[in-house]
C-alpha cells in the first residue's frame, strides 16, 4: 500500500463535494422533521431529482436549469406524500417507504432515453482571491456553485428556525400540534410546505448525483443515499450545523475509502464500501441522540 | 353600563350524532367573574372554543362592546381582546418561556424585549418566572403561570380559564384568585371554568351551569350552596359515599427506604420513601401534579423496579419483581392514565379484561386464551360497577371517560385484590360515576384490603381517607390520620406556595 499517494489536500476538497448530496437532502429532511413530519421517501425524492435535473438539463444545455427541474420534480413527489398523510392521515412511515419505492420505479421509467448521455457540464468556480490561498483555497474555495448552495442553505435554515416568527411557529408545530393548532396556527399548511421544502432540497441533492458527481443517469444511482440522510438528521439532533459536520464526517470516510482503494490497501475492497456507513451507524450510537420534535411522525387532525 | 362586554344568544353546535351547545345564551359584564359550571361532556369546553374562534357556531350570534363578534379563528379573537388560558395542550416542552409567550402573542416584539417584560408583570403580579427556563423543566404551577403571563401581556378585555386550579396547592390557589380578583377590579372580565364548586363559591359572582349543552340554570355562587350548585349541574340527587369505621388490620405493604431515578427527563425521581400500609385502611396520597406520583405507582405496581428489600409485601421482599409476579401476589394498581396506560383504547373490553386479569383469574390455559372465561369475567365487571356500554365486544375508546374508568377500576377490585393502588381514580369523570367509584373503594377497604389512592382532588382525599400523607418532590411526608386535618395543614405538607407571592402593587 502506498499512502504517500493519497494528497491530504484533494482529500479534504472531494471531501466537500462528496458531502452536498447528502447534505442538500438531510437539511430538507431535518425543516420537515422539525414540523414533526417524518418523511421516509428522501430515497425516492432524491433519485427523482436526479432524473429530473438531468431530463432538464441534457435538453436545455443548461444544469442551473436542471437544478431547478431537480428541485420541482422533488417537491411534486413530496406533494403526493403530503395529501396522503397530511389530508387523507395515511400512516407517514408505510407512505415514506412507499414513496421511495415508487420514485426508484418512476425515475428508471422517465430516465429511459438518457442512459450513457453525458450531462452539460458544470465548471468548477476559481473565486478570485479566495481560491488562490493556499492549501484553504483548493480545499474550500475551488469548487462548483451548488456546493456553496448547500451550504447557504444550511445557514439559511439554520438563521430561520433561531431567528424568525415563521420558523418559530414551524418548531412549534413540530413540537406540539394540538398546542399549535389550539393558538391559532395551521398545522397542515406548515406542513405542506415543509415537506415541499423537503422534496426540493433531496431533488437538488439526487441532481447533484446526476450532474457534477457521476456525471451521467443510471437507475438505482443514489444508492442509498437517502438512507443516510434520514440517518445524519438524528445524527445531528435536528440541529443544522451538528447536520453540517455529519454529513462531512460521512463524505470524509467515503472519500478516504475511496483513496485507500486506489493505494492498494490490503483490506478486501467490501468492507472500505462499508467504512462509511458502519462509521455513520459508530457515531449515531456514541453520540447520545437529541430529543426528538414532541409530534414526529404522528398523524394530526383537527377534531376537537 | 347597560351594555354588558361580551352577549352570547342562542348559540347551538352539533356535532354528528351529539348536541354539544344548544341554544346557549348569557352575559358577561366587565370586570365581571363569571363560572361556567357543567359536567365532563357538559359542553363548556365547545362553548369557550366557539368564543375563542376555534368553533364555528352552526346558530346564534355574539356580540363583544356592542359590536356583532363572529371569530374566524383565534388570532382575530385575540386581537378583539379575547384570551384563554388552557387547561391542557398549549405549551411547547422543548422551548424557553419566551418562545412560548410569543407564540400566543399577535406581532410579539423582539425576544429581548417580551423577557423584560415578562419579568415586569410577573413582578406586577407575583407570578415569579424567569424567561430563559426551558417550559419541559417547570413544574405544573409555573406552567400555567406560562400561560397566565401570556395573556396578560395582551391586556385582555376578557380572560376565559378552563380548569385553572387542578394542578396548584391550596395556597398557590389563593395567590391566584388574588391575582384575578386584581384583574377583576381593573376592569379585565373573568369567565373561570371549574368544577370545583367551593372555589367558585369563593370568586365568582355569577355562574351558568351547563348540562347536556343547555343552560339549565344561573345562580350567584355566593348564596348558594355547594351542594345545590351540584345537584344543578348533575340534574338529580347526589349520593355521597359513607365512610364506615373499620377493623385496622396488620401491616400489608411497607416502603423502606424507597428510591429511583427519573425515568425520563421530565420525570421526577423518588427520593427515601418510607410508607406501612394496612389491611382495612384506605391511605390518601395528595400533591401536585408531577411530584413523584406517576413514579411512585410505577414503583408500586412493578413496571418500575427498585432494589429487593424497598418494597415489602406480605413479608416478603417484591421490590425486583415485574407487575404479574406482583398481580399474582395480590398487589394490583390502576393508572392514571387511562386511554394507552390503563387500557389499550382500540382492543375489546374483555381483550382489556385479559390484560391484567390473565394472572388472577386464569384466563389463559397453557398459552392459549379461555374466551369464554374472560368474556364472563368482563361482563361481570360492566355488570357490578355500572359501566354503560352495549357490550364486552366493544372497544375501549368507544366508552365515556367515566365509564372506562369505572370498568378500569372495577376491573382490578374483581381480582380480589390484598392492596390496591389507584392513582386519579376520578379524574375528568363525571360527579355520579366518581362517587360510585369512591364508592367501590371504599367497600374493597371494608372487605380487609388495603387502598392507597393518590390523587390531586384533596376533596376527593379528605372525603375517603384514613390517613393522609403528600408527595413534594418526590418525597413523601409522614402520614397523618385525615380526620381534623386543616386545608391550610395541607397545604403546607404539599410544599406550601412554592415561591409565589401575593400580588404587591395597588394600582
């Protein structure tokens, strides 16, 4: 095994990219868990995503606007999760489950025509000054734009459920619905549009998948992805910035596995595949989980 | 003033297949204390939702100074200057005080600023809060002081209370009524909704007394009887339990030295209880809400087990054995909770039966269930304690409060019990299903069983007790014979007023 040839520099770099799929979709998930919706369908959202920014993008040339295709694909399915559970008080987990079934099925039937395309390109971003510090600025500074989407809307959140009313109330919703609805707050509404933010953000996270990781569609692509964003969000006790540093924590591992393979290491290749979810499943039972929203994951109506 | 503040004529919602309010009307005057009386399922609650725009009305109109008053949802109710402090379901645990008052607030200011002045009117009014606690951490007085604040801070016209006193010791009561009656004499209107007539005696000057949605009768509670109040709200004559001298028997259960932790993060840890109960007596345990009781009961029945010799029964060290092993040695309990704890709402009354009965009364043959045996065991249940329902056939959820409760309680006398505890035995159930249940209780004490009841009706307390003793913290005082006993000899085993105070400013 030859370590000298993994560059500690590139490591940390594709660490952050190797992160932002997984963080777009946790922080979407983490607003709707928050509202004390539990949506299990972040696998299929995030795949629909995919096919959807790369649909958009391969036929527009342009994968700003695939993103945005990404993120309404996303956000139409979660609209179905929604009316399931939030009008018709359909279980949230058997929905969620079924969610992610149905976007696998969905995404292979409308990615049928785009397997072996190659997507538009998405240049990396030089920002001027900042990229050319060294050692910080190829880690931080030198990547393509939705990374720092990522992590603007990270802090986005983050600002919004500490800062504002409306992320007051949606806190309060998550935290006790029948206190909320009693005061006067509409609980389903918050909910529509936290689980619309939801499906949006795991559509940008599956179309980063499909345009600047792979770059290419194939079925079944986010491999499990989704999974792992539900996992980070308890993970980081439905806190945004604790979410941040899980999902890096998981991109780090996978690109160290990664860079192990390519130096020959002496280890059989299936259990570096595992490293990073049996790292992601070390941490979730060290660190002691937070308290979860008061009404994640039950049904509400409003009959008293 | 000929124009009372708030009207309500001939208001009538119906929901499918019950009337809750049928053709209610009355007036409240400003700075009015005005009760609303009714039993559980009485339709007060309904009424109150419909004046705080969570009802919509299907008839009748209200108006408020005059004006036609038709909320569309509680925001506009607030803003007209209406506001409800609740008696359950509006506090947010996870959150600090602050960002509770703000949520019930229309444009609340800045953080900063609503904790300047939570700390002004609590000063105002001797309402101690600091602003930063989270409301998960606050006992059940500083809770409700949470949503006394939050009102306050809108200078309402009208303060409607559902329930406000269930959870505070007798002189966190009267630190209350002063703050009200303060309120009262700046004008603020006061609808107080109880059933706890002896407090409504002593603060309101009207009431309307609601039953089966219809007003049935007003009274000025200063001149009339607790008594009479009673018999309007329950529409015939009450029987009050007797309470016959009895045999003391033996020790039977004996609490040495008895603690746990908390089992959960807002729970209460036990802490050195040290108890001798006796075959005939019936043992009233009092206290506020949240002090240990739910703890001690699960300490009692098993479901939270101790070190071997702090419970002992029948002489015999129980403290590490699980709640069959307990059952099957004759010490079975009642929770409080009915719905999820004491029965399983969606499983059949003999599926129910089966839960706790198996044990005792063999209902389950070398694995397999005696259908028979059990259903002829809960029909003997609905027929000695009067449970109203069709049949064992149907689900628990489908009974009134009152009637679960008398079927729960009934359930665990009928295996002949050596002691029983009960915790809340007549909580939300109505005044002729609470006095056959005490009832009950006291008969299983005249058979040679010993009743421990832990309870936060002190009424209910005095009413059947042989000795009283209070939990505060987890800790448990000294037992003391319940007769002579003085509501202010009570209060101060329950801990006193805790740190509130009287209201100092004469404004």
């Amino acid at each position: 095994m030859d370590l000298s040839s993994i560059n500690p520099i590139l490591l940390l770099a594709s660490l952050m990219v190797a992160a932002t799929p997984i963080l777009l979709a946790a922080i979407g998930e983490l607003v709707v868990e928050r509202a004390g919706v539990l949506n299990l369908g972040v696998e299929g959202m995030m795949i629909t995503g995919a096919v959807c920014g790369f649909v958009v993008a391969v036929n527009s040339g342009s994968p700003w606007l695939g993103f945005v295709g990404a993120a309404v694909g996303g956000a139409l399915l979660s609209v179905v999760f929604g009316v399931l559970t939030q009008f018709l008080l359909s279980n949230q987990v058997a929905t969620g489950l079924a969610l992610t079934l149905f976007g696998l099925g969905l995404s292979a039937l409308l990615g049928q025509g785009y397997i072996g395309i190659k997507a538009p390109s998405f240049p990396d971003w030089d920002i001027p000054l900042l990229g050319d510090i060294p050692i910080v600025g190829p880690i931080v500074f030198q990547h393509d734009p939705m990374v720092y989407v990522g992590l603007i809307i990270v802090a986005g959140v983050w600002a919004f459920l500490k800062y504002s009313r409306a992320g007051l109330i949606l806190r309060a919703v998550g935290e006790n619905h029948e206190a909320a609805h009693a005061l006067g707050y509409h609980v389903v509404r918050v909910r529509m549009l936290a689980i619309m933010f939801g499906g949006a953000c795991a559509g940008l996270g599956g179309a980063y998948l499909s345009l600047v990781r792979v770059p290419q569609w194939t079925e079944g692509m986010t491999a499990g992805a989704g999974w792992i964003a539900l996992a980070i969000v308890v993970f980081a006790s439905w806190r945004p910035w604790r979410l941040l540093l899980g999902a890096y924590l998981f991109g780090g591992v996978t690109v160290l596995q990664l860079n192990l393979q390519a130096a020959g290491a002496a280890i059989a290749v299936e259990y570096l595949s595992m490293a990073p979810y049996l790292a992601t499943i070390a941490v979730l039972v060290i660190m002691r989980a937070g308290r979860a929203p008061g009404s994640l994951g039950q049904s509400f109506h409003a009959s008293r | 003033m000929t124009e009372p503040l708030l009207r309500l004529s001939g208001l009538t919602k119906a929901y499918p297949g019950v009337v809750a309010n049928k053709d209610v009307s009355f007036d409240i005057g400003y700075g009015e204390v005005h009760a609303l009386l009714g039993e559980n399922g009485a339709g007060k609650s309904t009424l109150v939702k419909t004046i705080y725009g969570l009802v919509k009305p299907d008839a009748g109109s209200m108006t408020l100074e005059g004006q036609p008053f038709a909320p569309q949802e509680p925001r506009i109710a607030r803003a007209s200057g209406i506001a409800m402090v609740f008696q359950h379901f509006s506090l947010f645990d996870a959150m600090n005080v602050a960002e509770n008052i703000a949520l019930g607030m229309e444009n609340p200011p800045p953080q900063a600023e609503i904790a300047a002045r939570v700390r002004q009117v609590s000063d105002q009014y001797g309402l101690p809060l600091d602003p930063d606690r989270i409301v998960g951490e606050l006992s059940a007085g500083e809770r409700q002081r949470v949503e006394i604040i939050r009102c306050l801070l809108q200078d309402p016209k009208l303060l409607i209370m559902d329930e406000p006193t269930s959870v505070l010791t007798p002189q966190e009561v009267q630190i209350l009524f002063e703050t009200l009656r303060k309120l009262s004499s700046e004008g603020t209107a006061i609808l107080y909704i109880s059933h706890k007539l002896e407090e409504i005696r002593a603060l309101c000057e009207n009431a309307t007394v609601l039953r089966l949605g219809q007003v049935v009768g007003t009274c000025d509670p200063r001149e009339t009887s607790a008594r009479d109040m009673a018999e309007l709200m329950v529409g015939t004559k009450l029987h009050v339990p007797e309470k016959a001298p009895r045999p003391v028997g033996d020790v039977i259960l004996a609490l040495k030295g008895l603690s746990a932790p908390a089992p959960h993060r807002f729970g209460t840890p036990l802490r050195d209880i040290n108890l001798e109960v006796r075959k005939g007596e019936v043992l009233g345990i009092g206290g506020v809400a949240g002090n240990g009781q739910d703890e001690l009961v699960a300490a009692l029945s098993g479901e939270l087990r101790t070190k071997r010799a702090m419970v002992r029964f029948q002489d015999k060290d129980i403290g590490h054995l699980p709640p069959n092993a307990r059952r099957k040695a004759g010490l079975l309990a009642a929770p409080e909770e009915r719905m999820g704890h004491a029965a399983a709402p969606d499983m059949s009354l003999t599926e129910n039966a089966i839960l706790t009965a198996t044990t005792r009364e063999g209902l389950a043959k070398k694995g397999f269930l005696q259908w028979g045996k059990a259903r002829t065991f809960a029909e003997g249940v609905i027929k000695a304690f009067d449970v109203r329902t069709p049949g064992p056939q149907n689900a628990a959820r489908s009974l009134s409060g009152g009637n679960l409760q008398k079927f729960v309680i009934g359930r665990e006398i009928m295996q002949r019990p050596d002691v029983l505890v009960v915790n809340q035995p007549t909580w939300g159930v109505d005044a002729s299903a609470a006095a056959a249940i005490r009832q009950a209780l006291l008969d299983l004490a005249a058979n040679g069983s010993a009743v421990i009841v832990i309870s936060q009706d002190l009424d209910e307390l005095m009413e059947i007790s042989d000795r009283f003793a209070a939990l505060n913290e987890g800790r448990l005082s000294s037992p003391r014979a319940a007769t002579g006993l003085t509501v202010e000899e009570i209060g101060l085993m329950l801990g006193g007023a805790h740190d509130m105070e009287v209201a100092h400013v004469d404004a």
